[in-house]
C-alpha cells in the first residue's frame, strides 16, 4: 500500500508540515539536493514534498520563429523548459513526479490562495496524473493551525479559486504578450530601433493613472491668496492665531483688515470653545494597509514589504500575510496569541496590560477575505534578522493596538478679538493615550497644545502679518498611495499589484519618488488614447476582475470569460495594425528622449559637459558626453542598479546617484571616490591603510594567499581587495568606514 503525499508550496513550508505532523521525527531526504520528508502521522505513512512556486508557465502550444500578434493557442508548460532562470525549478517537478508514483492519496498544502490554488492544480494534473485531490487550508505555519488543517482537509480542490487562478493566468498572458509584442514591433517596424515595451491588462490603466496625475500637476495654475496671522502673548505663554477668513483671495479685503487691526498692541479673548472626540484603534492589517504603514513608518517599498511580509510568515512568525481582510476572528486565539508575545522582552508591558482586561475585542475593520483573516503575529519568536525585524515590531504593535482603548483628544479653539476682527488659535492634544501606548512609535498624533486662556482675558499682540502664499498642485503618487489607489478602483489583485507597479520604472514608464511619469510613459499614453483607448480601459480591467469572481462563485465559465477577452483583443490589435507605423515613430521618438534624460547624472566637474551613465564592455560607467576633448570617468559597482538622483554632493560638489541593491534600501552616493565623505574616521584603520598603500606594511590575501591585500576605492568608498584581481576577487571591510561595504 501506497504512502500519502503532501505537496506544499515552497521547502520551509514543507519542514514545517513534516514537523507538525510527525509522531516521531522527520526522517529529511533528498534527490539531486531537492529536500523531502518521510513521517509517520498514528499508523499513516506520509511523504512531504515540496514545489518552489510556479512549476508550470502559460506559453504558446507552438514557439513560432520570431514575433508575431495575435496569439491565444496556449497551454500550461514547464517552467524549467520555457524559462532559462527556471531552470532550478527542473529538478523539483522531477522529485516531486518521482514521489507521486509510489503515492496512493495526493494532498495539496499550498497556500490557500488563487496563486497557490494553481500550483496546485497543475501539480495535482501534470506531476501527479491526478483529476483531483485532498486540500489543507491553514493561515499560520504553527503546529496547532498545521494539524486542525490536517485533520479538517477538504476531500478536493478548491475548484472555484483552481479556475478562476487559472483564467487570470491566460488573461493575463494574453494580454501582456500581445499587448507588449504589438508595442515593441511598432517601434521596430516603423524605426527599426529595438526597444522591448510592455502593457498589459493592469499595467496599462495603471500607467494612465500616475499620467493623469503628471497632467493634473502640469496644468495646475497656481493662484495667490493671502493669510493675515497673529502672534501675541496670554499669561499662559505664547499664542498663534490665524483670521477666521482666511485664506482671502482678494489682496485689496485683506490689506484692508490688516490696515485696520495692525496699530492694535492688545486683542481679548472673545470666546473658548473645547470639545473631546474619541478616537477608535486601528483596524488589523490587511496587505494594502501592511504596505501603506510599512512605507510611510519605514520608507519600505510596497513590494519588498510582501517579500520580508512572506519570510516572516514562512518563518511561523506572522499569519499569511497576502490576505485583504481587516478582521480578526475569536478562532485564532487572542490571550494565547497575547501571552505568547509577552514572552519577548520588549512587548512585556504592552501586552500585561492588555491580559488583565475582562474581554479581549479588537477593532475589526469591514473588508474581508474568503481564504484568510488579517494579518496577526503567531506568538513565535521570529528566528529572522533585518528589515523583517522592522516589519514584525510594526504588525505585533498594529495587533496589540486593535485591542486597545479609544484615545481621548481634546479640540480647542480660542477666539480673539481685535478690533471686531477674528483670529482663530485651533489645538490638539492627548488627554488619555488609550492604544496609542501599544501602538508605539507608529502612533504619530500631531500634539498642538494651546495655553490655558478664559473669556475676556487680554492678548498682548506682538505682531500682525499677512503672509503671500500660492495655491499647491495636487501631490503625485508614493509608491504606497498608487497600491492603495488601484485596490480602490479594484484594478489587479493584493499579490500583484506592488509587481505592476515596479514594472512600470523597469520599463522606464515611470521614476522617483515620489512617482512621476516619465516622458515615455506620457508619450505611450498619449499615443495609445489616440489609437487604442482600450489597452488603457480601467473600465474593462475592472470588468474582469468581477467575471473572474463569478468563476470563483460558479456563476460564469471560464471559458465564456477568455472567450470575450479573445474578441476584445482581436478587435484592438487589429486596430492598432492599422496604426502600426505611426504609433512606432511616436513611441521611437519618446524612448530616445526619455533614455537621455534619464542618464543624465549631473554636470562635468572639468569641463562644460555632462556627465552621462553609460553601458561599456565592462558594465555601466560614468563618463562625459565630450568625450573625447573630455575623459573623465567614473567606476560603478556591477552588483546594482543604477538612477540618476539630481543631488550635488555637499562635501566635493560631484553629482550623487542612487544605487539600488536586492533586500536593501536605495542609497544616494557621491560619485567621487576621492570625495572627503569617504575618508576613514577611525585614526588607527587610516594609519594602517596608508601603510598598505605605500607599501610600507604587506598583508597577504586570507583566501589565495598568494596575492596580498591592496587599498581600492569605490563608490562606497576604501576597502582592501586581493593583488591578483579577478583571479581572485576577495574583499575587506575598512573598520570605521561607515561607507564601505563588503563586496
């Protein structure tokens, strides 16, 4: 008799599983170094197995030579043969293909999302030969959540979300392809320049948003208007009041209230009005509102949010964390949860005071989610480091924080009387912190605490002035506001919208922070409102994301779905044929300007030139667009990606750039290596490196031991390299060179 096997989504799932499970000890093997686990759960004999994501791509049934649109004959196929970076992936189907054979009941433990959902399926059809198979639906990696998920597993997939995942994945190609395959050879065939553009069924409303903006903030006219602001002394302290009209759009009304009150050395308090408002905790975590806090409390992108967010979770740490409810249900056990973080030093006083409280409720907000509940921390003390350190502090304190008290604040505004004109002192503050106290440095309430004043008491005036202000165009989007912008208008999904939007300044559409639309993007808008409005249709994006919703609920076939989306498509691009050359040049004409502007780092510190990022035999590099009256360059690292920044280095006056690193937040550098911000300031480190470089001290190179270490310098400034480079490309970090990083 056969054994069960259980499939999960990615290795750490899969010890964890085995773990949980096990009467005994997991017995942890491997084929060609992909890790398996053998357990025995009572008299049952199971075989945890493990995918790594994805094992299967939607591509064409037939690779043609060449590009061509439209196409829609695709079909499921392995990633490891349609993906040169998924090659890794190869051996994993083929564990998994050689456990299924001996296997007599297939379960499958992959995260009960969409996404999971589909890996599911394909491995449950393609590796298993299954129709069908056992599901585990859980939301934490915890032991007690991994065996009820166990013991409750439904007898089959959950078929809804299986097709449903499965339509948005060929929706989506279909679109991204054609759509991306039609811009590109527009360019080519009507320049033949080669420029890969993209667009697809999300990326290109989204686009048109972020240009909407750029062309709300180029067409705002800013308007002046005037304030009339007083500064003047009770016996309290000092009081800032601003005219009850304010702001006045007319210069001639307000000169005339300042003419009439200035000669004026005392005011009265005319009136004090106070009033209190209970403020309510936050809601849970949803992802959006993770991703939103994340950045605005730690300036952590959206996306890398959901990656450090993933860790944790696979870490037992956190709940799952691709979840869109803001509700926490009694289920999950909050005094355990509760009394479990107690056992972590730093949220000991937090968490006593919540545990002597009769009933435990949090603040549960309305939107929810089928397959998960809010994101909540497990209790277990993560094992990670880093920036999800950052992230795990910020959602326990947002989890403490929804069981806590309302905050009191109190409003006051004081009236004062001038002449029979107005001015208006408004103030906030705390009178009891309530959640503030659990939620921590994350609670950044604005305290504007005003003296204490009584009804006709005597204002001495130190000063009236009316101040020239103008009218502000609206503020462009973060990378945080766009996320939550799109969840509004229900365009993509929690799990990809983050992805759309690094898209978009991967194909260079858009840039900085906060977002702006660069001229390729506005260009491409531009031309296709004028050619093919409907790639950039919100209307109908948002249309399929409530058809696949009726897949999920059984009202709609997928077929029908796919089948509109086919005739949809047929109909644009044919137009777009039409229009081919015309778009093209438009499009050519854009990339060409765009990708000058954006290499543009800054002006050449020798001659009238300016300094430009450049692509040469050995990587990117910064060089002089005089070359050759001018060749100055500069060394980039090869290990990062490069924008130009507009800042002008403090120190030596050399344009800085942002250098941008996996897992790391960007950082703006001075180019100059022999800029001063890179000196080494511990006194003996700096001894010793000019030693090595005179020659006057050798070290030999700890990993060749032929070579010896000698002083380099970078962008990130002096650090000690090996003599025989690149036979050998050891590195060493300078002490006390804050700058310097190891290579």
């Amino acid at each position: 008799m056969g054994y069960e096997l259980i499939i999960t989504e990615k290795p750490n799932a899969a010890l964890k599983i085995a773990q949980a499970l096990a009467s005994g000890k997991p017995i942890k093997k491997n084929v060609k170094g992909v890790p398996y686990y053998e357990i025995t759960h009572g008299n049952k004999d199971i075989v945890v197995g493990c995918a790594v994501g994805h094992l299967y791509t939607v591509a064409e049934k037939e690779k043609k030579k060449g590009w061509s649109y439209p196409v829609f004959d695709i079909e499921w196929k392995e990633s490891g043969d349609t993906k040169k970076d998924s090659a890794y992936i190869k051996k994993y189907l083929a564990t998994l293909k050689k456990l299924a054979k001996d296997a007599s009941e297939f379960t499958i433990a992959t995260d009960y999302d969409i996404e999971g959902e589909v890996i599911g399926l394909n491995v449950t059809r393609f590796a298993c030969k299954q129709k069908d198979a056992n599901r585990m639906k859980f939301s934490t990696l915890t032991k007690p959540d991994l065996m009820q998920a166990y013991d409750e597993k439904m007898g089959h997939l959950d078929w809804g979300q299986a097709l449903a995942g499965e339509t948005r994945h060929f929706l989506d190609w279909m679109y991204g392809i054609n759509l991306s395959r039609a811009l590109t050879l527009s360019i080519k065939n009507a320049t033949g320049m080669h420029k890969i553009l993209s667009s697809g069924r999300v990326q290109g409303p989204a686009l048109k948003i972020i240009v909407d903006k750029e062309k709300d903030i180029s067409e705002f006219k800013s308007e002046p208007y005037w304030e009339l602001e007083l500064l003047g002394d009770v016996k309290a302290g000092k009081i800032d009041a601003f005219h009850k009209e304010n702001p006045f759009w007319n210069k001639e009304k307000a000169s005339n209230v300042l003419n009439k009150v200035s000669p004026e050395k005392k005011g009265k308090v005319k009136n004090v009005k106070k009033s209190e408002f209970r403020q309510s905790p936050p809601f849970p975590f949803d992802l959006t509102t993770l991703q939103t806090e994340a950045y605005r409390t730690h300036g952590i992108s959206p996306s890398i949010t959901l990656n450090l967010a993933q860790t944790l979770y696979l870490d037992g740490a956190i709940s799952y964390p691709r979840t869109s409810s803001q509700q926490l249900p009694p289920a999950i056990g909050y005094p355990k949860i509760i009394k479990d973080i107690s056992k972590q030093e730093k949220y000991v006083n937090e968490c006593g005071s919540l545990l002597k409280k009769t009933q435990l409720k949090p603040n549960n907000g309305a939107k929810t989610d089928p397959a998960h509940p809010a994101i909540y921390p497990t209790g277990a003390m993560p094992t990670v480091k880093g920036r999800e350190l950052m992230v795990y502090d910020l959602i326990v304190r947002r989890f403490l924080a929804t069981f806590g008290e309302p905050a009191v604040r109190e409003t006051v505004e004081i009236e004062i009387d001038v002449k029979e004109e107005v001015f208006i002192a408004k103030g906030t503050r705390t009178k009891e912190k309530g959640w503030h106290d659990l939620y921590g440095k994350y609670a950044t309430q604005k305290e504007e605490e005003l003296p204490k004043t009584e009804i006709g008491e005597e204002v001495k005036i130190t000063s009236i002035s009316m101040l020239d202000k103008q009218t502000q165009p609206p503020k462009r989007y973060t990378q945080a506001s766009i996320i939550k912008e799109l969840e509004k208008k229900n365009l993509g999904t929690k799990s990809t919208r983050a992805t759309i939007v690094d898209n978009l300044f991967h194909r260079g559409y858009a840039t900085d922070k906060p977002i702006r639309a660069t001229g390729l993007g506005i260009r491409t808008v531009a031309t296709l409102e004028k050619y093919c409005p409907e790639i950039l249709d919100e209307e109908l994006t948002r249309n399929f994301e409530i058809e696949m919703d009726q897949i999920r609920e059984d009202k709609k076939k997928e077929e029908e779905v796919l089948g509109e989306a086919r005739e949809v498509l047929t109909k644009t691009l044919s137009r777009f044929k039409k229009n081919e050359k015309e778009i093209g040049k438009e499009l050519a004409e854009a990339t060409k300007e765009t990708e000058h502007d954006m290499a543009q780092v800054g002006a050449c510190p020798i001659c009238s030139g300016n300094l430009m990022l450049k692509k040469g035999k050995f990587g990117r590099f910064i060089a002089c667009d005089n070359y050759p009256k001018c060749s100055i360059t500069f060394k980039l690292p090869s290990n990062a990606l490069f924008k130009t920044s507009a800042k002008i280095c403090e120190k030596c006056k050399h344009p800085m750039i942002t250098i941008i690193r996996a897992k790391k937040a960007p950082q703006d550098l001075c180019i100059n290596p022999e800029c001063k911000s890179k000196e080494i300031e511990n006194q003996e480190s700096r001894k010793e490196a000019a030693q090595i470089e005179s020659g006057a001290i050798e070290k030999k190179c700890p990993k060749c031991e032929t070579g010896k270490l000698v002083l380099r310098r970078s962008i990130y400034g002096s650090f000690y390299g090996c003599s025989t480079y690149p036979k050998c490309r050891h590195t060493e970090t300078i002490e006390g060179n804050g700058k310097t990083e190891k290579k």
